[in-house]
C-alpha cells in the first residue's frame, strides 16, 4: 500500500500552495493558493490542475493569504465539492479576501477587454467572479485548535496555532495505510514569536514527515521590537515638521500590528495623543472588525486590552473610512496626521491618490511596512526613484520615504532550523517549499549540515512516503 505525495504548487516560489495526499481510500488536498505572475501564465497556471477536482475527499486551508487560498474559487468550478477545513477565524476571513479578489479578477477582465474591443482581439473571462467566491462558502467547516477531527475514510486532521496571521494554523495529518499510520506536519505558514497580536507558533509533535515553507530560507529578520521604535522616530520626525504619515498597508494583519503599534506608542506618551489616524480602507476595516470578533485566536496581552477597554483598533482619533468621498476630502485637509489606505503594494486602490497628493512635499513621509514586489509603484518607492508614474502621470519623488523591515509574519532562516531541530519525532524526511530557489535551496543545505535528509521538490513531483 502506498501513500503519495504531490507537489502542485508553491515549490521553489512563495505563491500558488497546493499539495496532493493520495491514499488508497482517498485524496486530500492542502490548500488551494492563487500563483501570481505575468498575466497570461497566471490565468493559464491558476486554471489547470494536474488532478480531477471533483475527486477530492477534503481540503485543509492553512490560513487566508490568497496565495493559499485564492484559487479555492477556480477549484468549486472545475467540480471540487467537498468540505474545507479551516479555522473558524479564517473561515470568516476567507468570505472578505475572496470576494475581493474576485472582484479584482472582474475588474481586471473588464480592463483587457476595454483594451482588446479597440483591438478587435476576442474578450477574455475572469478567472472566477465575486459570485463564485461566494458560492465556495457553502464547503467551508470550522476547526478548532489542537481537536483531532477525521476528514476522510482513513485521515485525521489537527490544527495548532500557527502564530501568523489571525486564525493561522499548522496541520498534523494522520493516514492509517494498512498496518501503519503516518504522520505528516504542514508547517506552512509558519509565524514568529512576538509578533504584536498574536500567539507564538506551536510545536507539532511526533510527525514521520514535515513540509515547511522557506519564504526566509536564508535571511533573518530584525527583532519586532524595533519595528516600533522606528515608527515612532519616522511619525515624530514628520508630525513635528508638519508634515502626513501615508502608510501603504496590506488590509490583513500588517494594518492591525500597524494600528496596534500605533495606539501603545500613544499610550505611552511617545506620538501625541489627538493626532488624527485615517484607515482608509473598506476591507481593511472589515478585517479590523474580525480581529474584534474572534479575539480567541489572539494572544493574552491583546485579549486584555479587550477586557479592560475597548482593544487595540479603539482610538478615539482612529477614524475608519468608507465612502470615497470622505477618502477624497482628506486631500484637501493640511494638518499633520496619518493615513492607513491600501493596496499594499500601491497598485491600485485609494493610497494612489493619497500619494498623488502628497508625494512632492518634502514635509511628508511615506512609510513602508511590507514587502513590495519587483515592477510595482511600491518598490520603486522604496528604490528611491526620482520620480514615479500615478494615475499615467509623472511626479517628483520630494517626500521621505522610510522602509521598515521589522516588520514580518514568517520565521526566519534561524528560527525554521530551530523548528525543525526541536521536532521530538522520528522525522524521516523534511520539504522545503513555499520559498524563492535560493531561499529553498539554502534551508535544505543547512537542514543537511545537520544530519536531516531534506529535499526541494520541484512542480508536480510525487513522492512516495
Ligand atoms: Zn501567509
Ligand atoms: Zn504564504
């Protein structure tokens, strides 16, 4: 009797998670993640399966970030109609960054065809729609941590916290094959200790096999501790110059730790405490509005602040945006404040015109808090580019723009080794996914040096277990 396990996606690169388990009894899929590339490749990648998806048993979705979940949508389509087994935070969560990325995948058809009509060039669809996102609710089934559920004939499923974003967690599967049972741990994604909000990722015992992510495979980050101090240093520089905090943000979990940081730096007397704050984004607060209402998942000092007041997202001088026209009004208010608006990598959405309006004034700041892709307006930021096209214009580059690294939801290269390292079971071998090449490729060599058999499977490999 054998056991198999395929690689479908996210091996050496970050998006696109999707592994198969094929047992004799059934097939279980983990995760259902969105591949971002060149446009043509991602509708091509994210539409194809090398597996019927109507076949499937089960699915476990480790946690929300679109590159886990963002093609559960395609998936229903092509006939998967079984139960996705998540969190109940994620669950949640799961119904906003689906819509919205169906929405995006809408708006982004609407976009090409505007351009092929003129072109004479045949319209193309959208890689799923809001409506289907929708539709992909109906499968989704709550988990609670460190309960043993059976998810198939012979495979059971615990989740355990995974400490990166709200509702995160790490699986341990347990596959009866015959006579033997085997253990497999899904270390993806993996958190870090510390972080603002959230609990430290747990150990999951016992395991035969581990698949872990190595989007830090061969980096290390600086402690969370200083990502505060310099954003206190970055707001007090440009609040008493006079000048506005944009803060590009992505709406999960980076806007809360941001919100977070923000509200004790007041409570501790170091930024002003009726300086206005503005998340100017819809689904951002939507997010915000989770984090309130699943406070279990979150760690015991913001769990507290909860009881004692109103948490950490209650500011009286936070001041949560909807409507487009108040985002506009702001553009005409000069006082110093700051702003939280998306889309994290200044792509799209209302930080373009916050940053058309404020980018060639030298009193203001735009504060970088995440990670910004090759080839997007947030990294040219970054690079310090003289100047930058918005909206089809050109405009100066005047205003500072400080990059905060501190910032980060993974373990990094010291902290996945020592994951590994820690696990008390007889781990026959380990797989490094979910990284760049090198960063894939440099975990397995340091698990190596350690006397841990690891390997880096390629796209669609299948091993044998
Ligand atoms: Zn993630
Ligand atoms: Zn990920």
């Amino acid at each position: 009797m054998t056991v198999k396990l395929k690689f479908c996606g996210g091996t050496q690169e970050v998006s696109g998670s999707n592994h198969l388990i094929t047992t004799e009894k059934s097939k279980v899929l983990l995760d259902a993640g969105l591949f971002h590339g060149r446009r043509k490749e991602f509708y091509n990648i994210n539409s194809s399966f090398s597996y019927n998806p109507f076949d499937i048993d089960a699915m476990v979705l480790s946690h929300v970030h679109i590159d886990h979940s963002g093609n559960i949508p395609t998936l229903v389509k092509r006939g998967f109609r079984s139960k996705i087994y998540a969190t109940s935070a994620t669950k949640t969560l799961s119904r906003l960054m689906l819509l919205d990325s169906g929405k995006i995948q809408e708006e982004d058809a609407k976009f090409l065809n505007k351009q092929h009509s003129r072109k004479n060039i045949p319209a193309v669809k959208p890689l799923y729609t809001k409506k289907d996102a929708e539709f992909c609710m109906r499968f989704f089934r709550s988990v609670f941590y460190r309960r043993r559920i059976k998810i198939a004939k012979n495979i059971n499923l615990t989740f355990f916290d995974a400490g990166h974003i709200l509702g995160s967690a790490l699986s341990r599967l347990e596959i009866k094959d015959g006579s033997r049972v085997i253990k497999i741990g899904y270390i993806v994604d993996l958190g870090r200790a510390n972080l603002p909000l959230l609990n430290p990722p747990e150990c999951v015992s016992g395991l035969d096999y581990m698949i872990i992510e190595s989007t830090y495979g061969n980096r290390l980050h600086r402690p969370i501790t200083e990502a505060k101090s310099q954003m206190t240093e970055a707001i007090t520089k440009t609040i008493n110059r006079g000048g506005k905090v944009i803060i590009p943000s992505f709406a999960m979990e980076r806007t809360q730790e941001v919100l977070c940081f923000i509200s004790e730096l007041m409570k501790e007397g170091k930024v002003r405490k009726d300086l206005p704050i503005y998340l100017d984004s819809p689904l951002a607060i939507d997010v915000t509005d989770v984090f309130k209402r699943h406070q279990i998942f979150l760690n015991p000092e913001t769990r507290h602040s909860f009881l004692e007041g109103a948490g950490p997202f209650a500011l009286k001088n936070i001041k949560y945006i909807r409507k487009i026209k108040e985002s506009k009004q702001l553009n005409k208010d000069s006082q110093p404040m700051i702003i939280i608006a998306g889309s994290g990598m200044c792509e799209s959405g209302r930080i373009l015109h916050h940053l058309r309006n404020n980018i060639e004034d030298s009193k203001n700041m735009i504060l970088v808090v995440g990670y910004m892709a090759k080839n997007t307006l947030g990294r040219k930021l970054v690079e310090g580019y003289k100047k930058v096209r918005i909206y089809g214009e050109e405009y100066n580059l005047n205003a500072e723009v400080a990059v905060n690294n501190a910032f980060s939801g993974h373990a990094d290269k010291d902290a996945l080794i020592d994951y590994v390292m820690k696990s008390d079971g007889d781990l026959k071998k380990v797989f490094v996914v979910h990284g760049d090449e090198d960063q894939s490729f440099e975990l397995v060599k340091r698990l190596k040096e350690r006397g841990m058999d690891a390997w880096s499977p390629s796209k669609d490999e299948e091993v044998e277990l």
